[in-house]
C-alpha cells in the first residue's frame, strides 16, 4: 500500500532515496505509462501500445515484459536499456492536489514513504541537503515531476483524438518462442497503420497543429520491438552455462 505524505525538509530530513534498478525496487512490472514528450526515446527500445484502466480509461504503455511481474530489461540489477521510462524514473514521488485554507487547490511535492526505494539510512541520494535546502537530486525530480504532469494532458488528449478518428485497434499477438512454447499477449490495443495512412490532410493538419505527428509516428515505428522482446524472452529462458 502507498503511504503519500507532503514532502518538507522537517519531517523528511533524512530522507534517501535508492537510484538502483532491480525488481525489489518497483522495476519488476511487464509494462508501465508512457506520455507523449518521451515517445521519441522509448520507441528505440520498446513498443508502445495502448492500455484499458479503470481510472484513466484508455493510456499509453510501455511493454517491458510479456507476463505480469516480468522486465526484460532487467539483468540482475542492470538496467539494460538505452532509453528509462519517467514512470520509473520519479521514484516515489508525485505530484498532487491538496486543499489549501482558503479552499483553493494547490500543487504540492508528495512522497510515498512506503515505497520500495525510500530509505532512511545512508544508502541512496539525500532529498534535502544539511540545512534543508534542496538537492540536486531533489531539484532534477522534480523537473522531471513537471514534464509528467503537463505532458499528462498532452498525452490524454492525444489519446482521445486516436479513438475519436477510429484509429485504435484491440490486438491479440500469438508468440512462439525458439523453443516451441506458445504465448499470447492480451488486453493491448495499437494503432491501426492503414486507417492512419487513410487519414485525409485535415486531420493530419490538426495533428500536427496539436502535436499529436511526431507520438502518432513514434508509436507505429516502435512496434518493430516486439521482435526485439521475443529475442529477451528466449535469450532470459536459455540455459546459462
């Protein structure tokens, strides 16, 4: 369970938290949220696909894995990857809403304490320096923190604009591996190239005018990982010698 709190540099003085990569530190997940400003860093590693969740309806995702608790680009505690998603690159914090005196909502920095990367010893990066101020570390965050959270609306209304123009498409992907067993990927959805290629030029018009080409694009070319996921699982499933 999370445990969100306020972040400040009294009751979080001494504060850590691990940059490691590893599965015991929230890493182990077969795919994650992506948003539109790092389309075109993913797409060199992984394929991104759309997802259906019950509180945001309609996102898209990174695929990391074919099963569920299942990262191929995890060996041992390297990440192996070019390219790291901002899902897991912010750690254990967020940004979030809370209700100031006056009634008006403020945006403030929040921290899971309970997350896996928080700790409170001499291990991982200080989140506040000696006298309070913040760190290096502390301040790439949360940059980092307000690319998501304008990126999110960018990324919400750029889905919304794939399924007003029909161009989303439910997927089931059958995956046979070198060694004969079968998978089957389920509950994606992509983009359906030969709807785009029929999109007249006003639509395309209004996506460039949005910004919607360039993670339109980025999303069509990044499928090509998938094979490039099938040679992960056969090279994890190998015996080692």
């Amino acid at each position: 369970m999370s445990n969100f709190q306020i972040l400040n540099n009294v009751d979080h003085k001494d504060l850590r938290v691990s940059e490691a990569c590893g599965a015991e530190f929230g890493d182990g997940i077969h795919n994650c949220p992506a948003y539109t400003f790092e389309f075109r860093d993913l797409q060199s590693d992984f394929p991104i696909m759309l997802q259906a969740t019950q509180q945001d309806g309609l996102i898209p995702v990174v695929l990391l894995g074919f099963e569920s608790g299942e990262n191929l680009f995890l060996e041992d505690s390297r990440w192996t990857a070019l390219s790291r998603p901002a899902f897991l690159r912010k750690g254990p914090f967020l940004i979030g809403q809370h209700h100031a005196e006056n009634g008006e909502q403020v945006r403030l920095l929040s921290v899971d304490v309970d997350h896996p990367r928080v700790t409170g010893g001499a291990d991982g990066q200080a989140v506040f320096q000696p006298l309070g101020g913040r760190t290096e570390y502390l301040e790439r965050t949360a940059d980092l923190l307000e690319q998501i959270h304008e990126g999110a609306e960018h990324t919400r209304q750029f889905t919304a604009a794939l399924v007003e123009l029909d161009l989303v498409e439910a997927i089931t992907m059958d995956i046979t591996l070198a060694d004969g067993s079968k998978n089957q990927l389920l509950g994606f959805s992509a983009i359906n190239e030969d709807r785009v290629r029929a999109l007249p030029g006003d639509a395309l018009a209004d996506f460039s005018e949005r910004g919607f080409l360039m993670p339109l694009f980025m999303m069509l070319a990044s499928l090509s990982n998938v094979a490039r996921l099938i040679r992960l699982k056969e090279q994890a499933q190998a015996p080692r010698s």
